[in-house]
C-alpha cells in the first residue's frame, strides 16, 4: 500500500498503484492520470482534482470532504457508494464524465451536473434527487432501483439505457429523449394498459 507524499501533483502519470485506507488531506492533482490504480476506501479532505483522468481504476468507498472536483473523466472503473455531494463544490459545474463504469450506490443529490456524461454505465439504486441534469447522456446506461426524484432532466439522452423508473410528475422531463421498448416504463404510474 502507497501514500500520496506530495502537496501538489502536476502532469503526474500514477500507474498501477495502490493506495487503499489512507487518509489525505489538502493535496492538489492538476492534469493526472490514474491508469489503472486501487483508490479504494480513502478519505479526501480539502483536495483539489482539476482536469484528471482515470482509467480503469476502483474508487470505490472514497470520501471527498470538501473537496474541489472539476473536468474529471472516468474510464472503465468501478466508483461504489461514492457521496459525490460532499464535494466543495457540488453545487457549481463539475464537468464529470463516466464511460463503462460502475457507479453503483452513489450519490448525487443536489448537485448540478448539466451535460455530464454517463455512457454506457451501471447506475444501480444511484440517487438523483434534486440534482440538476440538463442535457445529461445516459446512452446505454443500466440504471435499475436509481432514484430521479425533483430531478431536472430536461433535453437529458435515456437513449438505449435500460431499468430506469422516472416520474412524469416528479421530474422535469421536457425534451428529453427515450428509446422504445423502456421508454413505455414512463406510464407505468398510470396504471393502465398498453396492448
């Protein structure tokens, strides 16, 4: 298991590294890369993660007390019960991306994500309740159990994503676009039948 020695990491490549139940506190990453690294189970506190990447990485079980969050890009990893929204900066713009990943029991409440990416992930039982996701992708998204709930998801991309339960009622939906067959879940409140 390795920690995190530097204050400030500029351009740095971590590549097969593991750095599992540690705890940090005020560290800088600006325009890194994680190929491949085990970031599990580790407390962020006050840290700033501007314009990284991470591929095929586990992130799972990380906190990010009052963390900066900004221009980050997932790859194929596994990111579970992450509570996104105790980043610093949840309520601005974080410009998050997620391709091939798991994020399943994560948290997103409140936060503003507008156009932020998840393609082709497992979104189980992840809530949305309250966040902002204007012009979000959920192309090809497994999102069965996820809570959308006072969610914006107007001019928001359902298209092949599949198990998704959202309200008409609930959510601002204007715009958005589904794909047949999932998209005749949107009735399912109103009890009726489709033949």
């Amino acid at each position: 298991m390795e920690k995190f020695k530097l204050k400030n990491y500029l351009d740095y490549n971590f590549n097969q590294k593991d750095f599992t139940e540690t705890k940090n506190t005020d560290i800088e990453f600006e325009n890194c890369t994680f190929n491949n690294c085990n970031i599990t189970n580790i407390d962020f506190m006050n840290c700033r993660f501007l314009n990284c990447q991470f591929k095929t990485s586990d992130l799972s079980l990380i906190t990010l007390n009052n963390c900066f969050i900004k221009d980050l890009t997932f790859d194929s990893c596994k990111l579970m019960g992450i509570k996104w929204m105790e980043a610093k900066n949840s309520n601005l713009l974080a410009n998050l991306n997620f391709i091939n990943s798991i994020l399943n029991y994560s948290s997103f409440i409140d936060m503003h994500l507008q156009n932020t990416v998840f393609l082709d992930c497992t979104c189980k039982e992840v809530d949305f309740s309250d966040a902002n996701l204007k012009n979000a992708t959920f192309k090809g998204s497994d999102l069965a159990g996820t809570i959308f709930k006072n969610t914006n998801l107007e001019n928001a991309n359902f298209q092949n994503s599949k198990n998704y339960r959202i309200s008409i009622y609930n959510n601002k939906i204007k715009q958005a676009k589904f794909t047949m067959p999932e998209a005749m879940s949107l009735f399912d409140e109103f009890n009726i039948q489709i033949i």
